[in-house]
C-alpha cells in the first residue's frame, strides 16, 4: 500500500513503510475544523537530553522527551486517568504520552487510554527503554533516539514499534531521509536547530513547506491540540509553559475549551503574527511558535522566518 508522505514539506510517496514527515508534528498536515483533536500529556518533569532551563532546541520537542521544572506536586496516576476519559468523552481522538519519569506509569495510562475507548494512543518511549517495554494491542509506541547509521540498525530489532522520532543534525537531515525508508514504520524525523539563525546550515523554507487547506483559518499545529503538563496545567502546547489555560486541579478539560485565551491559539494563523501577515508563502509555511518562543521571549518571534534570514 503506497502512502503519502512530506520530506522537508514536499509531497512524496514511500511503498512499503510508514510515513515520513520531517521537522514539523505528524498532524501538521491533516485539515483542521476547530474541534478538539489531540492531547499531549507529561507524565513526569522527564529524563530526555534537552532542558527547558538551557533550551529546547527542537523541531518536534512537543512530542519528544525532554526535562522541565515541576512548580510542585505532579498529577497523581488517578487523575490522569479521569483527564484521559474526559478527552474521550468529549470526542478526542489522539491521545501522546511522553516525557515520562516512570515507564509503568507510561504503560499504565496507556492500557487505561486503550479500556475508554480512545482511537488512537500514542506512547513516546526513549531507545534505551524499549528493551523494558511489552508491546500492547491498540498503543502505538514510538521510540525517540539520535541518529545514526547503528540507531538505525537497532531499530530494525523491534517490529513491532509503530514510529520512531529521530533527532538528527541539519548536516545529516539529507542523508537520514535518505535512510529512513529501510525503516518499516513510520518515521519523524525531529531536526536540531542552533540557537540563533545566523549559525542556521540548511534551507528553512524548504524544511517547513506544508500542504494543508485550513491553514487560513486555523494554526497548522496547534489546531485541535492541548496538553497537560505534569504538575497539572492546561496549556495550548507542551512547550509553552507560561501560557496557562486552566489548572487541572481545580477544573477539568471542559473548562478549558472554552477559553479564548486556547482558542486564540488555534485560530493563530499568519495572519494574526507580526511580519509574516503580507508574506506571499504564509499558508503554506508550517509554523512553531513554540520554537520561536523560545529564541525570542516573545509569541511572536521571528528569529527563524526563511524570508527575512
């Protein structure tokens, strides 16, 4: 079966694998209608290799492991699981697991997300840990891992992982997309990037081209997604800490669907950003605010526009 796939935004086709989507979210193409889609949920302050302290240098780090501050006591396991059957019930379809400290924890909540009933439960695992993971019917599991020709080869040993999230270098972004189709899952492909654009080595332009019809009306990433950090907050991304929705200790998900401050950032299109308004390539320029958030300090940033470099 043939699937459509991007490599570095532009429409290709892979026979035999997964798909392969390079340095933007998996869902960053799928057509938006302003209704809840996904969850992202932390399970723990995580263990990956990059800190919210020093930077979180990431095309995908919403997806990835990576470590925070807690600002206090985490959700505890009972709570999570009432979030998770309240995103259900109110009609989610796509639930991420990641940045866990404790991998039981992980697996607990994906087997509980599979029992209510939701479509699909992703859990993003660390290489290392894989080994100390049993597969279970209805989770996805993808392994995040550095690439390399042996990361590459040792993913080979697990079958039966639906993804992998690589995270590669900008120097050998062409030579992993090259690769990656002797992988057979599906592949996302998590691309560094420096922390100012002057030291910027590849083609952002081409990196970020998207194919995505609503991109007038609602943002390409953002759209339909909430996370929940793991001291309990609602936020509009996982790597937006200081924008808070609602605290999940007091409220649950309901109430903070309906806040326009979360709504806000669904419908942040190019419009809506500073400088990229009159721009002639905003529709189809896949957009991390996070990612600028980041560079900048503001929501706002434009530190990585491919037009203005």
């Amino acid at each position: 079966m043939e699937r459509v796939s991007y490599k570095a935004g532009i429409s290709e086709v892979r026979s035999g694998s997964g798909a392969l989507v390079v340095g933007k979210p998996p869902w960053s193409s799928v057509p938006h209608s302003g209704k809840l889609e996904r969850m992202i949920v932390h399970l723990g302050a995580g263990k990956g290799k990059f800190y919210e302290v020093e930077g979180i240098p990431r095309s995908i780090g919403c997806i990835g492991n990576n470590r925070f501050i807690l600002r206090r006591e985490p959700l505890g396991k009972e709570r999570i699981f009432e979030l998770v059957e309240e995103f259900r019930r109110l009609g989610g379809k796509e639930l991420w697991l990641t940045n866990y400290d404790d991998l039981s924890l992980l697996m607990e909540v994906a087997e509980k997300a599979v029992e209510e009933g939701v479509e699909n439960v992703y859990a993003v695992v660390l290489i290392d840990d894989v080994d100390r993971v049993t597969p279970v019917e209805g989770v996805k599991f993808v392994a995040e891992l550095e690439y390399s020709g042996k990361a590459l080869e040792r993913l080979l040993s697990y079958p039966w992982l639906h993804g992998a999230l690589i995270m590669v270098r900008p120097e050998k972004l062409d030579e992993l997309t090259a690769m990656a189709g002797i992988l057979p899952m599906e592949v996302y492909v998590d691309v560094l990037f420096p922390g100012s654009a002057r030291r910027l080595n590849f083609n952002v332009i081409e990196l970020r081209r998207i194919m995505n019809p609503t991109t007038e009306k609602y943002h390409d990433c953002l759209a339909g997604t909430i996370a929940v950090s793991a001291d309990g907050y609602l936020l509009p991304c996982p790597l937006l800490r200081n924008y808070v929705v609602v605290d999940l200790k007091e409220k649950g998900l309901k109430e903070g669907l309906r806040k326009k401050r979360l709504r806000d950032f669904w419908r942040m299109t190019k419009d809506s950003v500073n400088g990229c308004s009159k721009c002639p390539f905003k529709y189809i320029c896949h957009d991390c605010r996070a990612l600028e958030y980041q560079a900048t300090g503001e929501i706002n940033g434009m530190e990585y526009c491919p037009v203005l470099l």
